[in-house]
C-alpha cells in the first residue's frame, strides 16, 4: 500500500479541529524548549517555526516584546488557512524541502516535523547554509526517535513514511551541518512518556 502525504493527514486534522489537540499535547515541550533559547537570543531577534501548523507557537513568539519578526511555514493548505485565521502574521505555504525564505533568522523553531522528511539531516544543512543568520540559534523537537520506543509504530499506525534516527544521529547531523554547541535534551516528560528530543545548536 502506498504511504500517505503528511501533508495531507494534517489538512484532515486542521478540518476536524484536531490541530488544538496537537497544540495541547505539544505545549509543554515547546514552552521547555522556548526557555532554553529565549534567554540566548539577542534583542530584537526575528524567528521562523517551521511545520507551523496552525501558527501556535509563531502567535506565542508574537507576543514577547523582543521578537521583531515571525513567519510560519507548514506543506498543509488547510493548517495555514488556519494560521492566517486566527492571528495577523506571515505564513507560507510549501512543501520542504524545496522552498527557502527571502531573508535569515536568528531562530528556527520546529516542533515535530522533521522526522516526516525522507532526509532530516539534509534539512538541518539547508537551515544552517541558507536559513540561519551567523550567531543565530535553531531548536528541534522530535517525539518520533529510537530511544523512544512507544513512537515506533507510528509511521505504521498512520501509513506515513518517517525518518526514525537515535539521539547521537541527530547529534551528529547538526554537528555535521557546521553547527556549535550541540546539544540534545528531553524535554515535556511526563509518566508514560519519556519526552521530545530537543535537538540544540548555534551557527558560529
Ligand atoms: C505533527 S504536526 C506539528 C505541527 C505544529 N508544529 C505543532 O506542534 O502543532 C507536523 C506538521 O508538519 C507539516 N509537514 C509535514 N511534512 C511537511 C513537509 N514536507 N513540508 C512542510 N510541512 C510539512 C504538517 O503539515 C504538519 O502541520
């Protein structure tokens, strides 16, 4: 049977309103991964979240004052029909990878997206090389990784192709991607849940 876009299965949820609960269930890893890199940042900073969604975290980076710029990016027509609904901000629809924003950022954002590319780790050179201003910071949450056991399934239970890579591939990548002060930690752990990888890195 062929596998399904994720693209596809998140314009399905953004229509039956699952994107809240996705919110909920990923707030308290973005909120853990957000202290981590806001108090590095220098003011004003500009962001992008990439696999926005329905602009969450992008509306949360809005509302801190040293934020001077966010834009959101998600492959899902239906999320970022969404995103442009509940809140002023900029938002692209596109497919990654394949598409590159106009100008650099001092932070990437994403939260459980990367794993649904074919080749993460190339991704991760891309936002060094082209995304990321010199100085600036990316945070990646994934929830779908080796040690995570109870995520193995899933490409299975939702017939989707992802990219199941362990704490020191991920580490690895970014410090192949010409990233410093490689870091990984879990973060939003909870019983019966052993956290999102936070994937941490600086570009020089
Ligand atoms: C698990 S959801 C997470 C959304 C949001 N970050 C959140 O925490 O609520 C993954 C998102 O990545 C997007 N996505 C998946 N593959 C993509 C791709 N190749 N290009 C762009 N977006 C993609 C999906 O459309 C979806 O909105």
């Amino acid at each position: 049977m062929t596998t399904r876009d994720p693209t596809d299965i998140f314009s399905e949820w953004a229509l039956r309103n699952r994107d809240e609960g996705m919110e909920n269930g990923h707030a308290n890893s973005v909120d853990e991964m957000l202290n981590i890199v806001l108090p590095m940042l220098s003011t004003p900073f500009s962001a992008i979240d990439v696999g926005c969604g329905n602009g969450w975290v992008c509306r949360k980076l809005q509302s801190y004052d040293n934020c001077s710029k966010v834009v959101g990016i998600d492959g899902s027509i239906e999320m970022i029909v969404k995103a442009k609904d509940k809140g002023r901000g900029e938002f692209h629809l596109a497919k990654l990878p394949g598409w590159a924003p106009s100008q650099k950022f001092d932070l990437i954002h994403s939260m459980e997206f990367l794993y649904y590319l074919t080749n993460p780790l190339e991704m991760l050179q891309e936002f060094f090389n082209e995304w990321l201003n010199n100085k600036g910071i990316l945070i990646a949450g994934v929830d779908h990784y080796l040690e995570n056991t109870a995520s193995h399934d899933w490409p299975e239970s939702l017939n989707v192709n992802m990219t199941m890579l362990s704490e020191e591939q991920w580490k690895k990548g970014m410090i192949d991607a010409g990233f410093t002060d490689v870091e990984t930690q879990r973060v939003g752990v909870r019983p019966g849940f052993v956290g999102t990888l936070a994937i941490f890195g600086r570009k020089p």
